[in-house]
C-alpha cells in the first residue's frame, strides 16, 4: 500500500508542477509512473483459492529429535503470477533443514509441495496456519489469505534410566511384584517360622526349629512381594522454576518424574500422577505401557504456573490417592510445605521425597561473592533443617544436586532398607 | 543474477542524469546525482531498508530539474525509467530473500526481468514521444483537462487501493 501511495504521489506531484509551469516535459515524465501503474492493475492477482494440506513424519519423538514437515499445495484459482508461501511455524521450534517459505509462480491446478526439518525441546506443537500472499508482478498489489493447515506433534521428555527405587507403602496390591509386602508366603527374603502344611517343599523345613518341637514340623515362611499403588506428584508451581545459564530446575524435575513413572511401571506397579501448579491435572492410576505413554504425553504438556490458591501444598487432593500407599513427591520444596507433608505421614501414606536442589542449582551459576556465598549457606542450612524434619517425620528424602545423575542420587539415599526398618505387620 | 542486475541498474539511473547534466554543464548538479548514486549502490549492498523510495523520489526530482533547465532533456525519461526499475529490483530481491532459492524462484525472476522490462520499454518509449510532440491549447483547456487528470487519477488510485489487501 505505501508503495502505491509513493507511485501515486509522484504522479500527482509531476502533474501539478507541470500544470503550474506549463511545462510539458515534466508531463510526460509522468507517463512512466501511469505505465508501470496500468501494468500492475492489469496483472492484478484474484484472491488465492488453495488447498493446502499437510503431512509431518512423526506425531510424537523424544526431545530434539527431528520432524520433517511437508505441505502440498494445490492452486485452485487462476495463475497466480508471484506468490510467497509462508508456513508460520509454532514458537519454540528450531528449524534444522530447508525453509518454511517459498515464492513461487504457480499456474492453475498446479501442485506445490515445500518440505522442511524442524526439532524442538519438550511439548505439544500446533501448526494451525499458511500465509499465502499473491502478487503481480511488479508487486505493488497483493492478495494475503491465511489457510488452515492444522498438524501437531508431541516432544517426549527424556526418561533417564533409573534402577528399581526401594519404596514400601504399608499397602500393597493383590499381584505379585518386587515390593516387600510384610505378609509371609512364597517369596525371597524371610520372613518368620510357621508350622508345616501339607505341601510344603522340603527345603523349607526349618530343621533347627524343628528339633526343639519333637511333635510338630516348622517351615520357613518368607515376605510376599507384590506391587503397589503408586501417586507421583510434581510441583509445577512458578516459585520452582529456577533458570540459570539456559537450564531449567523444573526441567530436570520433569525427567525424574519421567525416570520414575518408567521404573516404577516397569516393576509392575500402578501408578497416577498429579501436577500441581496453576491447577491439578491428575492422570488416573494404570498399569503398563499405556500408561507410561499417557504420563509421558501428560509431561510434555507440563508448564509451570502461578496460582493464589494452589500456592501452597495444603490443597493437596489426597482423596485421589488410595490409602496408606506410596506418594512420591518431586519438589525442590520450601518451608511452608513441611505442615502438609507431615499431615501426608500422619494420614498412612509413605512419603518419599526426590528434592532437586535449588541452592546448588543456582549457586553453581551466580559468580564468587561473599555475601552471595553467605546467603548461599544459610539457605542450605535452612534446607537441611527442612529434610531433617522430614525425616524425622518418617519421609524418605533423596536430596538430590541435578548436575548429577537421578540413579546415583537414589542410590545414595534410599538404597536396600535395612531388616531392622522394616515394620512387620 | 537478479542482484548484478541490480546493481547496474542503480549504476545506469545515476550515471545517466550525471552525463546529462555535464554534458550541459551544470556540473552542480551533476555530482549530486553521482554522490546519491553512490549511496544508493551501498546502501543496496547493506540492505538498508527505505533507502530505495526516497533514490526515487531523489532521481525523479533530479529528471524533473532537467526538464525544467532544458525542454530537450532526453536523459530525463529514461532516468525515471531507470529508477523506477531500481526500485522494484530492489523491493522485488528482499521478497525473494524471505524463501529459499529454488527453480520454481529462478522461474518467477526471470518472468519478473521480462516483465519489468517490457513495461520499461513502453514507458520509454511513450515518455518520448510526450517529449517530442507539441500541442497548443488554451490555458483554460489545459488546465481544464489538466484537473480532468488528476480527478481520474484519483479515482483509479482509490479503486487500486481497494482492491490490494
């Protein structure tokens, strides 16, 4: 528009000087700009009828992997002599090969096909739209339609591999699994003695037993394991969200919620997951590979958020969670959550903690200060004294600084429980 | 191709009014029309955005002084056509710029070069034969028709800019 506004005011401006100086050169200096004017309104483009449609070679990948986007686009209009295509790419994508947009002649019923590589981190990516714009040649009128070229794919977050996390609810489920259930039947560890049934296998006789009860045969008895329910909790609140040199704390709290739904799903366990941030977003309990696939999907979808109410832990919905089983927490955590997770304890419910540290995080980063290293002690302090509380309350806490790996961190804290921790029922 | 192009054509549309206004000696002139030349061509180098529309404005000005200074400045048409071609060389390289370079964008230059200069040709063309025809009319008439021009001009240019988005 401003280039025709431009050409306009030249021809004005020549016509009026050349009326006001009777000049009839300055007229005919005026014929070039009327020419080039004419052409444009003679070539003048329709307004653009395509049919676009759009292919992408996966609809869910791990994180920076690559997609390639291809978008056929079929003229149902007539010549359309100069045409920019513009594929408007979602934000947050970063492209790793060819180009969203394209200028090209395009006859009628001509198909046009623009392929390009895109990758990005973690979440959910729309393409809803292409910008079309046709011109005449000399470009001074233009035709813009935005056509609906809907595609989505989903970035996966990286799930770490984890080796079996040792949890004990005091509740377990009916199948059978890898988690100590303190009841006595077919099983590994011991568990206690008991008098022989019929069909008992020999090797179980406890002969030592035995001999001190002339009457009576005792068989061994060992600890049924079995799966559990299991309800992961991430903190999605805004105040978690530290960065720091381009890396995100929530971020590794996303992968090690990842890591632990695969482990824990991979044992056997059914397991649900609870976001809390700017709201709830709770993923029912299941089993298996479908639901490994939902958390994942549920996780590449996780922002954090600010929200008045949900600013605490106090509205934790516990209901959601059957009870006296195993809640896991991912939380870099703060004072004011200390009340609701010893509620959390003081209703039956195993706690277990994964806290990745934000004193660490950011302290690796901010420069050698005095009074920063200062501040930096007194918060640790503060945070140990928070972990000791829980531990006293009976929380299993793995305090966890992220530029090490998960495993060796859980590792580390949990470990094998030892016999004399664990209750017997 | 299209930025050599290009930059003969800038070349020409600054070289042109020079010789003109040499050859009748006003040099004063002259080397103004060097120097923005010479602006232009860099700041085409540099991308600089803008810097085309206002070389137009400059070198139609320039032609217009030719005119005004000598009824037989033929130099003065083809400057226009020139920069008028220089601005849309430049305008049309930034779009190209914005897409990734393939046939299809080789094919829709080349059509664009014929076409530019086809329309170039028949304003040349028509520019001077305007120049070498004389018509006598009356004040009234011509200044009757004169404003004939510019009401439709204006109602072409309005029906114009309805019809571009």
């Amino acid at each position: 528009m401003g280039r025709l506004v431009l050409l306009a005011g030249l021809v004005y401006g020549l016509l009026l000087i050349g009326l006001a100086t009777l000049n009839g050169g300055m007229l005919a200096l005026a014929l070039p700009i009327i020419v080039y004017l004419g052409a444009a309104l003679i070539y003048a483009p329709d307004v653009p009828k395509l049919q676009i449609t759009r292919e992408l070679s996966a609809d869910r990948v791990q994180a920076d992997a690559p997609v390639a986007v291809k978008l056929s686009i079929r003229n149902e209009s007539g010549q359309l002599e100069e045409v920019l295509v513009e594929d408007l790419m979602p934000r947050g994508l970063k492209l790793i090969e060819g180009q969203p947009n394209k200028v090209v002649l395009l006859p009628p019923e001509k198909i046009l096909e623009i392929t390009y590589t895109v990758s990005g981190p973690r979440g959910r990516y729309e393409f809803r739209q292409v910008r079309v714009t046709a011109a005449d040649h000399l470009g001074l009128f233009r035709r813009e339609v935005l056509s609906a070229a809907p595609g989505s794919f989903i970035v996966l977050p990286q799930v770490p591999k984890l080796r079996q996390v040792m949890i004990r609810p005091l509740r377990t489920r009916a199948s059978t699994g890898l988690i100590p259930a303190r009841v006595g039947g077919p099983g590994v560890e011991f568990f206690g003695v008991r008098e022989y049934q019929t069909g008992d296998p020999l090797r179980w006789v406890n002969w030592r037993v035995t001999a001190r009860y002339p009457r009576r045969i005792y068989s061994n008895e060992f600890e049924q394991e079995r799966v559990a329910d299991v309800g992961l909790v991430l903190d999605a609140r805004q105040r978690h969200d530290l960065q720091a040199n381009g890396d995100s704390l929530f971020e590794h709290a996303v992968r090690a919620t990842a890591s632990l739904a695969d482990a824990f799903l991979r044992d056997g366990n059914r397991v649900a997951m609870l976001t809390y941030g700017a709201g709830l977003n709770w993923l029912f309990p299941g089993y298996g590979r479908l639901q490994r696939e939902r958390i994942l999907q549920a996780l590449a979808r996780v922002q954090t958020g600010e929200s008045e109410i949900f600013d605490s832990l106090d509205y934790l919905p516990t209901r959601l969670f059957p009870p006296h089983s195993q809640i896991v927490i991912i939380s870099s955590l703060c004072n004011a959550d200390l009340a609701t997770l010893i509620r959390l304890r003081a209703h039956g419910y195993e706690l277990l903690i994964i806290s990745p540290d934000p004193i660490a995080f950011e302290g690796a980063s901010a420069q050698a200060d005095a009074t920063l290293a200062l501040g930096a002690r007194i918060a640790q302090r503060e945070r140990a004294i928070l972990l000791q509380r829980l531990r006293q309350a009976g929380a299993q806490i793995v305090d966890w600084p992220v530029d090490k790996p998960l495993d060796q961190a859980v590792l580390a804290s949990l470990g094998r429980v030892p016999k004399w921790a664990r209750p017997v029922r | 191709m299209l930025t050599r192009i290009t930059y003969i054509v800038i070349f020409l549309t600054a070289l042109i009014p020079a010789a003109g206004f040499a050859l009748t000696g006003a040099w004063p002139l002259a080397l103004p029309c060097v120097a923005l030349g010479a602006l232009w061509l860099i700041g085409f180098a540099r991308r600089l955005e803008g810097l085309g529309s206002f070389m137009l404005v400059a070198f139609i000005a320039a032609a217009g002084v030719g005119v005004n200074l000598s009824q037989s400045a033929i130099w003065a048409p083809p400057t226009v056509v020139l920069a008028l071609a220089a601005w849309d060389l430049e305008r049309f390289g930034a779009r190209l710029r914005l897409a990734e370079a393939s046939q299809e964008t080789r094919e829709v230059e080349r059509r664009h070069i014929w076409r530019l200069l086809a329309v170039s040709g028949l304003s040349l063309a028509l520019a001077w034969a305007a120049m070498g025809s004389r018509l006598k009319l009356d004040m009234a008439i011509a200044l009757g028709l004169g404003f004939l021009a510019i009401l439709g001009l204006s109602q072409v240019i309005r029906a114009l800019a309805r019809e571009s988005d």
